[in-house]
C-alpha cells in the first residue's frame, strides 16, 4: 500500500504532547499488527518511525527529516506485507519532503502465522497530552494498493526534483501501454518548468523529466528506467501542454493528460513479481 499526504499543523507545536502522525494500520481504529508509523514529540524535538510484523517484533528509526513546523510537509509511505507471512520479502519505507527517513527492503513485515491485512490508514489527527489546541490540515490525501504512479516535478531529473505533486490516475491499462491522468497542478503556480514522470509498480522512474509547459507539448514522454538504469524507448504520446480557461487566464484543472508507451513491462501498474498482500 502506498500513503501519500500533505500535512500542516497550522501552528508550531510546543509542550510534551505526542502526535500520531500518520499509520497504516491493521488494527480496527488505533492499534495492531502488522503496522507502519510514525509519532510526533514536538516538546522533546523527537519524532520516529516503526514497523511491527506482530505484537513485540518492534522495529524503531529515529528519523532524519522531520515535518516542517507551522508550514506544509509532505508524507509518503509504502507497506508491503511479507507473503507468505514469515517471509523476509516485505517492504516498510516512509519519505518525508521527498527525503528518506525508514527504508526497509526483503523483511519481515507479517509474522509467520499471522492472518491481519491492512484495514485501515490514519491520518494525523490525534495528540495526547498536549499543551494547548491545535489547528491541523491535510490535503492531497493519496493511497494505492501499487507504487506505481504519475508524478509531476520541479527539476529535470527525479533526484533533483525539490518538489512533485502525485497526478491522478483515471485509466492505467493492463498492458501498460496508455496512462490517463487528470492534472493536479498543487503548489505548482504553472507547469513552465515543471517535468513528468512515471514511476511503474516496481519503483523503476524515468529518471530524466518529460518537460512541461503552459502553451502545449508535442514530444514523447519517456518511460521509467529498467532494472540496469537505461531509459526505455517511448513512442506516441498526446503532448503534455496545458489547456487555457475559458477566460483565457486560468488553467484547467480537469486536463486529461494520455501517455502512450511502447516498453510494456516497463510501466506495468502492478508487479508481476509478487502479488500485494492487503
């Protein structure tokens, strides 16, 4: 499962409270196993990340990046349940404003054993213990059961990006070979210098951009690297330009953005490695 959300607390928080962040959960409402977290400790300056196959298997991180106070953060998570449970072939990463705080690859994120999927996803809406109200906003709330996705960024390559915003997808054919989207543009003011990318199920990316623009496209986007970093062959494509409003200002949020690609198996929305286990 992948979680992706912007979050801002609306106020710098104080005191000893305790925020959960964020979890993808297994448990009814609050608690359970297998579980990805995150907690929030904003009087002690401390916030860290967890993963438990079961009750007592705990996995702590003390993370590198923190959310940003009083102002806008973006969380992402990604939970794929050990199957068969015991295997050690599950994934446990969070990101947060694109950086890496957890990343667990080939462990155990469902004990042998254990029979839970994941029910739930928690947003950050709960703080024991805190010092005074607060004020808490999401926004973008995203969640898949498949990493693969379409993002728009504001570098010419993925590693570069400082800022991406996760498109939506309305159509992702079976084969791979058509994507269809509608824009969201976020906190991008206009799509100039902004780039396109395509992230398939197995996390390959086209780590060189597909360049945007207001007044309309023509090229090919290009397609997520293979597994030994080469960019696959693209072919087709609409154009990735904006359409201008009616009132020839504004930009349409509602443009239907159709990616055509020739490498199939490249742009596979769901793995056919593994199954995910939900």
């Amino acid at each position: 499962m992948m979680v992706n959300w912007n979050t801002s607390d609306g106020s710098a928080p104080s005191g000893g409270g305790v925020w959960k962040w964020a979890r993808i959960n297994s448990g009814v409402v609050y608690s359970g196993d297998p579980v990805l977290g995150e907690t929030f400790q904003a009087g002690y300056n401390w916030f860290y990340e967890y993963y438990s196959a079961t009750t007592g298997d705990w996995h702590q991180y003390d993370a590198n990046y923190y959310p940003v106070r009083n102002g806008w953060s973006r969380l992402e998570m990604h939970l794929k349940l050990s199957n068969p449970a015991g295997t050690a072939n599950g994934i446990a990463k969070t990101w947060m404003d694109l950086h890496s705080n957890t990343n667990a690859s080939n462990v155990v994120t469902k004990a042998s054993g254990n029979t839970n999927t994941i029910y739930s996803v928690l947003l950050p809406g709960m703080m024991s213990g805190a010092a005074k109200a607060y004020k808490i906003y999401i926004d973008d709330v995203y969640i898949d059961n498949t990493i693969a996705r379409v993002e728009i960024g504001n570098a010419s390559t993925w590693y570069a990006c400082t800022k991406r915003e996760v498109q939506i997808p309305t159509l992702w054919s079976d084969t791979g070979t058509s994507i269809t989207i509608t824009l969201n543009q976020g906190s991008f003011s206009n799509l100039n210098n902004a780039y396109l990318y395509v992230i398939d199920a197995d996390g390959n990316v086209n780590e060189n951009g597909y360049p945007l623009s207001d007044g309309g496209g023509g090229a090919t986007p290009p397609l997520p690297s293979s597994s030994n970093g080469s960019d696959a062959s693209a072919s087709g494509g609409s154009g990735c330009g904006f359409v201008k409003g009616n009132d020839g200002k504004g930009l349409s949020f509602m443009l239907m953005l159709i990616i055509t690609l020739t490498a199939i198996a490249i742009a596979r929305r769901f793995s056919n490695r593994f199954s995910y286990n939900l």
